[in-house]
C-alpha cells in the first residue's frame, strides 16, 4: 500500500543497532496509519500513537547516547530535530483526542511522522552513520 513506508535496503544507516530501530519504528508508524487511516476505535488509535511515541523515546535515545559518547558535531541541531517530532507527535495524538481522524489529522500524520521520519533517515542519520562509521 502506498501509504506505508517501506523498508529498502538504501536505507541503511550502515550502523546495525540505529537499522534495526529504525525497521521497528516505520513498523510503528505503519501501525498508526492503519488505526487512523481505519478509524478504528479510540482506545486502539491511542494506543498506537502511545506505542509509537515509546519506540520514538527509545530509539532517540540511543541515537543521543551514541552522538555524545562519539562527540558528534551535529549533535545539538540533530537532537532539536528529535525533540521537534516527539513534541509533534504528542500534538497530533491531542489533535485525535479533540477532533478523531479528520482529513485534516491523517494529511498531518502522513506528513510530520511518515514524511519527516524518512526524510530524517535519509538525511540526517545518513550523515551520523558516516560519522559514526568513520
Ligand atoms: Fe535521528
């Protein structure tokens, strides 16, 4: 289904712990659109988004342990990107809690989780991986 995201090989990090999160969290994603997308019942899309937003959690923060252990340059910027979509996930799941799964809701979460987080693998922990590799 177009709407998921997909997993390919080009988008490996070349760092195997950040890969393997990375495959549970666009799982995590692919959940939430299915429960939007599906309206399916209130306590199960909140679930989903809380489900999410623990992996989210986690992967950051292993992402964050290993930028300051290596000192990564970019470490700061790439971090406010990280606490950017946390902050937005929690928006968009009060968002659902006021209004359900509106047009509105499932455009947003198509384009500041799925979007932004593919965007974000393919850009910005591209660039850490290399570093991380080097
Ligand atoms: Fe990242």
């Amino acid at each position: 289904m177009g709407m998921h995201l997909e997993w390919t090989s080009n988008l490996s990090v070349g760092v195997q712990e950040i890969d393997s999160q990375h495959r549970e969290l666009f799982k995590r994603i692919n959940s939430l659109l299915d429960a939007t997308n599906e309206d399916m019942e209130s306590e199960v899309v909140n679930d989903t988004f809380d489900f999410l937003q623990e992996y989210v959690l986690h992967h950051f923060t292993a992402e964050q342990n290993l930028m300051l252990t290596r000192k990564y340059p970019q470490s700061d910027e790439h971090m406010l990107l990280h606490n950017g979509f946390i902050r937005d996930i929690y928006r968009l799941q009060d968002k659902y809690e006021k209004d359900g799964a509106t047009p509105e809701l499932l455009e947003a979460i198509k384009s500041r989780i799925s979007e932004w987080f593919l965007e974000h693998v393919t850009v910005r922990d591209k660039a850490l991986g290399e570093f991380l590799k080097s």
